[in-house]
C-alpha cells in the first residue's frame, strides 16, 4: 500500500466516507418532500389494509410488492402513525444497513484505494440514496441481495458461530421475505455454498448449512406462493408490459448480445448517477469506464478465489436470468 494510505488513514477516508453517506441519507429521509404518485398508492393499499388482507388480497392501483415488506410498512404506521416518514422509515433503514453489508463485502475482496473507491461509489451513489428514502422496496431489494452475498461468504468460509448462524437464519429470512429477486438469488448461491460442500472445499458442519438452507427456503416458498397465488392476473400482466423493457430481445442472436453490455452499462449508470445522466451525459462515460475496468478486476479475484468471484457476481447473473426468462425485469429501480 502507498505511503500516504497507511492502514490508519484509509480507516479515516472510509468513516468518512461512511458518515457523509449517513448524512445524505438522513438528508433525504427527513428533509424530503410529501410522497408521489406511486408512493401513494402503495402507501394506501398498506393503510387500508390489515396484516390478513395484505397477505391475502391483490393490491389495487397494479402495485406490486413483496409482502414481508408490506408487513413491515404496516408495521410503521402502527408505531408512528400514518404518515409519509413511516411509510419510508424501513425503507431509510435498509439503506444504513446495506452501507454496513457492502463495506464488508468490499474488504472481504479489495485492500486499500480500490477498497476505499468501490465503497465511495456505492454509498454516494444518487439511486441509493434517493431510495434510501422512498415509500417501496426497491432500498430492501438491495440490502437482501447484499445480506445474500455477505451470508455465502461466511458459509463458504467454515463454522459459523452460533450468533453468526442465528444472524443468517433470521436475517436471510426476513430479508428474502421482503424481496422478490432474493427468492431467486438465495437458491441460487445457497447451490454454489452446497457444491464447496459436496467437494469438501469447506469446513462448514453440514447441519448449519441445512439450517440455513431451511430457513431462507421457507421465505422462498412462502413469498412464491404470495406472487403466484394472491397477486392478481390483471397485475402481473399490466407489471409485464409496463417494464417490458427490462426483458431481454430475444428475436434475434445479435441483438441479444448487444443487449447484454448496454443494458449493463445502462443499469451502472442509473444505479450511480440515477436521471442525473440525462443532465449529465458525461456520467454515461463514467459508467462505462467502471464496466470496461471491471473486466480484469473479475479476472484478477477469479484467479484469487473462483468460488468467491461467483458469488459476487451472483446477483448481476441472476438478475440477467430473470430478464431473460422474462420473470422480472432488469431496468431501472427494479435493478438496483
């Protein structure tokens, strides 16, 4: 490590770093103007509903949402009452702890200024913080994949002690409870975590991995059933064409592969700068630029550690799965 980015000094970037994200986000929490449009509707859906009939009736106005996190907005209008800080308080809280999450990640993987340029990017980033305060999930959606991630890690890395088991076990199922894509992404790496098993390339006791496998499995289920059987055909198809932009092209070979990098860069640039771009075109080179220079950056961590680069990368290929497949779209704040 450079001379001027001693240990020390990198921790103080970092908490700086940390704190000023903090502060954006709190900005925005109690500072922001009254709920829009969609905010509203999700918000009276909540509102007018009890825990029972959020759990068994389709929302009205096409709103869609993961019912752990319905339960949760309920959940703040009871403690603060109806009003717009409530509705965006767990959504403000998702958003601290996916700094916490996303900063541990980052250690696991980078050391010094790469380390403190990744965090940067991602605490500072405009979508992240505007959603950190935002009345719906999408802040959630975030904070699940990267508990996600984070979980897997410490799976592939051994025993767990009996905290870091029950942190996996409660967190992953409250946090795949409140997120549609996790249902898909906790299989997904819970199978990467199983195969390390199955080759004994980790010391993890194969009880825990079924603890853990059985508990984020229950949210997957019970959420499945809340998409597929209480939200309403009409909803699902009005979601399907409404983002039908984030669904892959599959006409033709060429135009899928083209859709590939574009739609990536496309994402990057939203996920860092969000509507900025369009005032700010410059950004869009930026966001390529990031893409282009994480090319050898996934090769150097493959050649560290294969098993560990899949597992970052877990999300991303996920999320391109289901816009292929056309199960969700991968466009705008539902790809963050």
């Amino acid at each position: 490590m450079r001379k001027d980015y001693s240990p020390k000094k990198l921790n103080f970037w970092i908490l700086l770093v940390f704190l000023v994200a903090v502060l954006l986000r709190g900005i925005h929490y109690f500072g922001r103007s009254s709920m829009w449009l969609d905010e509203l509707a999700a918000a009276f859906n909540v509102s007018e509903r009890s825990f029972y009939q959020l759990a068994t009736e389709s929302l009205d106005f096409n709103q869609v949402a993961p019912l752990g996190f319905l339960w949760l907005q309920k959940t703040a209008t009871l403690l603060f009452g109806v009003n717009d800080h409530a509705f965006r308080f767990f959504p403000f809280i998702f958003s601290l702890l996916s700094l916490v999450l996303f900063l541990s990640i980052c250690k696991y993987y980078l050391k010094g200024l790469p380390l403190l340029g990744a965090f940067t990017l991602f605490a500072l980033s405009i979508a992240m913080v505007f959603y950190g305060g935002e009345s719906k999930q999408y802040s959630g959606d975030v904070t699940a994949a990267l508990f996600l991630v984070w979980s897997s890690l410490q799976l592939v890395n051994g025993k767990l002690k009996p905290s870091q088991l029950w942190v996996l076990c409660i967190g992953g199922f409250l946090l795949i409870f409140c997120s549609m894509p996790a249902v898909v992404l906790a299989p997904f790496v819970l199978g990467i975590v199983f195969l390390q098993l199955v080759k004994k390339k980790t010391d993890l006791p194969r009880q825990q991995f079924a603890l853990v496998a059985a508990s984020w499995a229950v949210a997957c289920i019970l959420l499945t059933y809340y998409a597929k059987f209480v939200i309403s055909t009409g909803t699902q198809q009005a979601m399907s064409e409404y983002w039908s932009r984030g669904f892959a092209p599959l006409s033709s070979v060429p135009d899928f592969l083209l859709w590939i990098p574009l739609k990536l860069q496309k994402e990057l640039s939203f996920s860092l700068a969000w509507f900025a771009t369009e005032e700010i075109p410059l950004l869009n080179y930026i966001a390529w630029a990031v893409l282009l220079l994480s090319i050898p950056g996934i090769f150097y961590l493959r050649n560290q550690s294969g098993i560990a680069t899949l597992v970052l990368l877990a999300p991303v290929i996920v999320a391109l799965a289901l816009a292929i497949f056309r199960i969700l779209p991968f466009d705008g704040r539902v790809s963050i």
